[in-house]
C-alpha cells in the first residue's frame, strides 16, 4: 500500500498545533519531532523517518518552483498555510545530503500586547509618527509576535499605511483602519534590498522590517526613520547595549559616526525579550526596555554604550526596565522558578542581590 504523505503531514500539524508546539522538525534516521515550551519531544507513535519518507513529506510541503529553487540553492524559507487553519514558516534544507525541515507554527489569531504579558509601556511605542523601534532576542523567542502586536494595535487605531517587508510573510493582518500592504521576499519582490529601496516611494506611513541582515537593510531602515516614517524590525542581540553596538559596529569605521548619529536622533526604544518557562506550564516573556531620552541619546552620540544598562537601571520611573528586575518580578509572582530566573539572566550575581 503506498504511503499517503500528504495525509501523514496534515495528521502531524494539527497534532502540533493541538498540543501547542511552536516547532515541528522532520529529520532522516529520527522519529518527527515537536517543540513545547522550549522543550524538543520526538512523536514516537510516528515511524522514525528514512531517507524516502522525509523526502515525501517534505514534498507536499513545495511547490514545484520551490522545489527547483532548493535543488539549486540547497535551502528555502517559505509560508505554508494547511487548509487556512494552520499557518508555519517553513525552512527546507540539506543534512548530509539529506532532506530535512523546520516548522515554525504561526498563530492565526495576532495577540495584543496585554495577551502576550509585555510591559504595557510597548503601547506608547504606536503612538509615535516617526522614528525606529526594535524588538531583539535570541530565535523562537517571540520577537516576531510582539512585533505583529504593535502593528495589529496601529492598525486598529489609526488611518495609516503600513508595509511589510518580510521572508516569508507570517502572521497576517486584517486591515481594519489601516492600509497593509504585505511584501514576501520572493513571491512579491525578487529581493530584500531591492524592496527596501522602493518602500519609500510607496507612500508608507509605518514600515515592519522583519529582520535587519546587514548594513544596507540597516541604513535604508535609519533612512526612513528620519524621512518621517515609523519603523519596526528586529535583531538577533541580547541585550539593548549590545544591539546599539551590533548596529554600529556592522559599518566601515569612516561611516561609524554617521550612523551613532543617525541611530542617536531617531532611535524611540529597544525591547529585548527572553520566553522563560513558567512554573505552571507554558512560557512568559521576561523583557529589557530602553527607551531612548535625552541620556540615551547622548551616551549613544559618544559612544559610551557601556553605560547603556545603568540608564535602564535608573530610570525605571520612566518605564525602563532592565532585565534582571523583570526576572526578579516574575519570581516574586511566581511565574518562574530561581533557577530559571539564574539560567536567563545576562548578570546572575546581581539577580541574586536583587532577590535578596
């Protein structure tokens, strides 16, 4: 009897997204896997995969361009939305010379900043008209997600033109008082930069960046911050001090204090965030924020970065929170656990004088 692939994946994904896994993997010489609350658990009443069998279920999953696409470049990122209930951001790739894939699940339903437990100072961040806002942490740690909750919050708020830039498109807005115009890299421009060039003269009031790969895609978002656009995106750094360096440090040396510049006149905040896993199951964001005052913008003017994280400490009573202070307040709620607390924090020594 021939094995029906397709049914195989549509049994596996709605099995993930009943179980709450933000991950499914397909592996050769493993069974498939699911990840829960941060943990890989293999589904052990599915066969482990052979070569043949991976390659058939990763099958149903391309089209017959993607599937020229991968031969020729050996990996693909890619939207899949099964039946229009359940939607993943797909990377296809080599192992080995063998097929393998990665599931990213995407909620169908977009989260408001209250739902996801993020600091409600996030809001403030909508209200602006221009400037340059990043949410950074490290992968599969909800940046994507906080993101889509601020510009679901624009777009229910306000008359605006939002456009997305992003590879692969994941959640998807329902335009409510806003214009959103959602560009896939790929499908609907041939290029990142080549989208980020022509954003500007699209008319956009907001622009989301999905994530920020080099100096270009850097410089045209700074660009636009200060031409009178809001712009979102995202980085993977751990911290806001480390983030203002990331950015920095990515140019030539004879164009570094351009961008200090740049970044200093138009940056409105960083929001660094880490998924911990709560006591009673599940995960909950642990946040740093910085918000860019007038002492954020001078240390990043002159280059004292290292002294970033005693402004966020000091300023709580302006909304900054540093990281070690949301662990703390998430123990003392008891979210999380001590040692969880320990294992996410960037400074334990100082969590522990915090806890007392």
């Amino acid at each position: 009897m021939a094995f029906d692939y397709a049914q195989k994946m549509a049994e596996i994904m709605v099995l993930a997204a009943q179980q709450g896994a933000s991950d499914i993997h397909f592996s050769v010489s493993k069974h498939p896997m699911v990840r829960i609350d941060g943990n890989l658990l293999p589904l052990t009443n599915e066969p482990v995969l052979t070569p043949e069998m991976a390659a058939g279920l990763i099958g149903v999953l391309l089209t017959p361009e993607q599937q020229d696409r991968l031969i020729n470049e050996k990996e693909i990122d890619f939207a899949f939305s099964y039946e229009d209930k359940i939607r993943f951001r797909v990377n296809v790739y080599f192992q080995r010379g063998y097929l393998s894939a990665a599931l990213r699940l995407i909620p169908t339903h977009i989260r408001t900043i209250e739902e996801l437990n993020l600091p409600a100072v996030l809001h403030e961040f909508t209200k602006y008209n221009q400037g340059f806002f990043l949410v950074v942490g490290p992968a599969g740690h909800g940046k994507t997600t906080a993101l889509a909750a601020l510009i679901d919050e624009i777009n229910h708020k306000r008359m605006d033109h939002i456009i997305t830039i992003e590879d692969p498109v994941e959640y998807l807005f329902v335009q409510d008082r806003a214009l959103i115009d959602q560009r896939e890299v790929g499908s609907d421009t041939l290029s990142f930069h080549r989208a980020l060039r022509s954003v500007l003269r699209q008319d956009p009031d907001v622009i989301m960046i999905g994530e920020m790969r080099d100096p270009e895609s850097i410089s045209i978002a700074l660009t636009a911050a200060e031409t009178g656009h809001l712009v979102f995106s995202t980085l993977h750094t751990n911290s806001a001090s480390q983030t203002v360096d990331r950015i920095i440090d990515s140019f030539p040396a004879n164009q570094q204090g351009q961008i200090r510049s740049q970044l200093a006149s138009t940056l409105l905040g960083i929001v660094s965030e880490r998924l911990a896993p709560r006591i009673k199951g599940g995960r909950i964001p642990a946040c740093e924020v910085m918000i860019a005052n007038s002492a954020i913008r001078n240390l990043i003017r002159e280059g004292k970065t290292y002294q970033l994280d005693l402004i966020i400490d000091t300023s709580s009573q302006e909304g900054m929170i540093s990281l070690n202070r949301s662990l703390v307040e998430l123990v003392r709620r008891r979210e999380i656990s001590v040692e969880v607390a320990e294992n996410y924090s960037l400074n334990p020594s100082e969590l522990r004088q915090l806890l007392g």
